[in-house]
C-alpha cells in the first residue's frame, strides 16, 4: 500500500492499479504484526529506513490523521555478558546521536519488580538464563495502530485516483517475448522477453511495471519464472494475557519510562522473549522468534501452539517475572515473517519490468513507509530516493548487485 501511495503521488496522471488476493488491505501478516515501532538500529540501513517511517508517521498524526502512536519506548534486559558484547555498538550509537538510558539492575528491580537473580533458581538453571545486569531504554519507540496505518495510505491512495481491487489473486506473472514470432512454447531464451503483466481470474492485465509487494507469497508468484525472492517464510506468535491481576496491572501501569506511566516494550534477556503491554486493552502480548528447529514454510493460515506458551514462554517469563504465574493466553494467533536469510533486512530490486520488494524480516511496519519512497525511486529509475526529513538514500544498497548493509546488533 505505501508503494502504491509513493508511485500514485508522483505519477499523479499514470493510473496505478492494486490488486489483493484478500478482501481488504494490510489483511496478510500486516494485520498479525505486533505493531512496534523503534528508531533505534546499529545498522545504518536499518536505522534509516525506520527512522524516516518514524518521522513521516509522525507528521501523518501532526497532520490530523491519528495512527495510534504510543511513545511507549523499548526496554532490553542484558545479562552481564549480553551487556559488555553491545557496549562499544552503545558507544557508536551515542556518537552518532542515539538517545538511550542504562539502567542498572536495582533500578530494573525497584521499578518493574523484576526478578534479577533468575539464574539462581533451579529453573533457570535448567533453562540457562541470566541474571540481569542492565536494562537499555530507548524513547523514541512504541507502538502504532497497524490498521489505522494501512487505512491512511488507502485512503490517500484512492483520494489521488488510484484504483484497487481486492478478491483477486494473481496466479501467474506473465512473461511474453517483445517481438513474438507466434512460434508454440515461447518466449525462447534467445527472444528478448520481458514481464507484460499478471493474470487474475483468468484475464491478463498488462502494466508497464509490475509491482511485487506479496510478503511471504512472493516466491509462490516470483519463483515460477525464475526470479528469487531472497526470503523464506517463518512462523511467529503472539499470545495475549489480561492484566487480571493486582500484581499485572501494577506491572503495567509503572511510573517512570513514559508519559503514560506504562510498562515500555520490553525484552528479556536471551532467550529474547518479548512483552507488549497494551494500557489500551488493559492485556500483555507475548512472544518468541524462535530460530534454529522452526521451519520454513509457507502456510495459508497458520495456527498457535499452546505448548509454545505453556512449555516454551511461560517458564521463562515467570522466572523473570513472576507477575505472570497462573496466566494464559485469553487470544493468540500466529503470522509468518518474510525472513532474509543472509542479513535479514529488506530487499528491493527491478528485473525485467518487475519490481521486488519484501524479505522486511519482521519490522516492516516500522520500515513501510521508507520502502515505498524507494520502490517508487526504482519505479522513475532513480539511483537516489528521497525518504521523509530530506534524507538520501542509495537505492542500490537494497538490491542484490550492489548490496551495501551493515550488520544489525539490535535484533529482537
Ligand atoms: C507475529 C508478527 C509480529 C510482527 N511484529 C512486527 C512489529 O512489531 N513491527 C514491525 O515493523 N513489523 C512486524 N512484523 C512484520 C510485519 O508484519 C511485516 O514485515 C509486514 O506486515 C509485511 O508487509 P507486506 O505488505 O510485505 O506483507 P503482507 O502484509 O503479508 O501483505 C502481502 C499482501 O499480498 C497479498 N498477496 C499475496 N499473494 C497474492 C497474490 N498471488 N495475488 C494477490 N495478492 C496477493 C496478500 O493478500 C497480502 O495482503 C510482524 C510480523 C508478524 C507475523
């Protein structure tokens, strides 16, 4: 949808078309995401990308169109050792201008009561956990109402005269010759060929460029004509727990770290559990990016386990926090992240009329608005795109030729 927006706007006369195999848009794993949000990355590319998002949905909001921004910040919790592997990146990032405070771990306890000796139990023994040494809390980060999001750039989409059409799934890009010489089985490989369009319902619909933003579907569409979409499909999932509790609703609603006086985005030490309290629904949501023994794999409704929460999170996050003993999930689901395997951060590059863009590996609700400026710079044939706060950026250092990004310390 922001690609659509990005290209629609500076076309202004061209006629973009946007086509969704679902009903609506943001309906695929945009409406499963967690929507956080932080402009805080080691990698340069990374920090960019969100940060100019950050900055352009915040003028989106000055502007009167209210996307739901909680400035809640994000908190990691480190063990000692995690602590002392990110201190130099720390001190990179204060040159650079990052803002962040450490806190030390009688401060994590006094506030968040916190258990910061969960190593010592016979559980975390088990469980190899470490005991918190620091706490990183970063304020320029929070949430965002997905929907409401998607809703803005739809609605300012159509209102410049773009078109959509939903309940349509493209079931094959169409790849013709230039010159066809109406010979059976092209386009040969000595035919200069080219993409011509998709076909939807059985019709073909040619475009001059075609636009693939399909998330985790794109191999299903890019590798039956021998492009690569340089991402697998992982499953992740949220499992939501009610502030039932004195004892969780005290733990929500705690003074100090933000202007709501509420518990920020936190992230426990490794394994990299993460809490999003919600003072909205008055509810934590939960969740694991597990790696290693997760598959790849491509499923149209992927369901939650309940032993993921029961056997996998919750001896975990009571051991840290045992606000949370005797809570289960009251809703969960699950959606698939778009995973680059090699540096996991988008990709966007043209073949032959065809513009890739996905592979965001979990945060493209924070990087959306920054990849549609640069699909749209591809689209004009830029080598330069303009994102939001007149920052350049290279649009190469997103492709595969020329691929220019650095290495990310801050993943979740
Ligand atoms: C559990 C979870 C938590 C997440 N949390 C965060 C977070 O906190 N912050 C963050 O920034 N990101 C987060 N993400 C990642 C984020 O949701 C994704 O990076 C982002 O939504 C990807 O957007 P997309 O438009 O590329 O893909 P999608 O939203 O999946 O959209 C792809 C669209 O393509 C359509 N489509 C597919 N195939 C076809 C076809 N053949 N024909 C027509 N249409 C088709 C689908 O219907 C869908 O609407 C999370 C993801 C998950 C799963």
């Amino acid at each position: 949808m922001a690609s659509a927006y990005h290209i629609k706007k500076r076309l202004r006369d061209g006629s973009v078309l946007l086509i969704d195999k679902l009903n609506k848009a943001g309906e695929g794993n945009t409406a499963k995401s967690a929507g956080m949000f932080r402009s805080f990355f080691y990698s340069r590319t990374n920090f960019y990308l969100a940060d100019s998002s950050i900055e352009f949905y915040r003028h989106i909001e000055k502007s009167g169109f209210n996307l739901g921004m909680r400035w809640i910040g994000y908190l990691w919790l480190f063990g000692e050792s995690q602590f002392k592997r990110i201190e130099l990146a720390l001190r990179k990032m204060e040159e650079r201008g990052g803002l962040f405070t450490v806190y030390d771990k009688e401060e994590l306890r006094d506030k968040l009561k916190v258990n910061i000796e969960a190593a010592e139990s016979d559980v975390g023994k088990v469980m190899n956990l470490a005991n918190i040494e620091n706490g990183l809390f970063v304020p320029k980060a929070g949430k965002i109402d997905v929907e409401k999001l998607v809703e803005f750039y739809e609605t300012e989409f159509r209102r410049m005269g773009g078109k959509v059409v939903y309940g349509a799934k493209v079931d094959r890009i169409v790849v013709e010759p230039k010159i066809s010489l109406e010979i059976p089985g092209e386009p040969y490989f000595w035919q200069d060929c080219t993409v011509k369009g998709v076909r939807v319902h059985g019709r073909i619909i040619e475009a001059k460029k075609i636009i693939i933003a399909t998330g985790v579907w794109s191999s299903e569409l890019l590798d039956p004509i021998g492009v690569d979409s340089y991402s697998k499909p992982k499953k992740r999932q949220i499992f939501v727990i009610r502030a039932d509790k004195n004892r969780l609703r005290e733990l929500l609603y705690v003074d100090g770290f933000n202007r709501y006086n509420c518990m920020p985005f936190t992230i426990l030490p490794e394994p990299r559990i993460y809490i999003r309290p919600d003072i909205d629904e008055e509810t934590f949501w939960i969740a694991y990016a597990d790696d290693f023994n997760r598959s790849f794999k491509l499923e149209e409704d992927p369901q939650p386990e309940e032993n993921y929460y029961r056997y996998g999170i919750y001896p975990v996050l009571t051991a840290y926090f045992p606000q949370f003993i005797d809570s289960y999930p009251i809703n969960a689901w699950a959606g698939l992240y778009a995973i680059n395997t090699i540096d996991h951060q988008p990709v966007i590059f043209e073949e032959n009329n065809l513009i890739v863009v996905g592979a965001a590996s979990g945060s493209g609700i924070m990087k959306a608005d920054s990849l549609g400026r640069i699909v749209a710079a591809v689209y004009f044939e830029e080598e330069e795109a303009e994102l939001y706060g007149n920052r350049r950026f290279n649009v190469s250092d997103l492709g595969i030729k020329k691929r220019r990004v650095e290495r990310e310390i801050f993943v979740i």
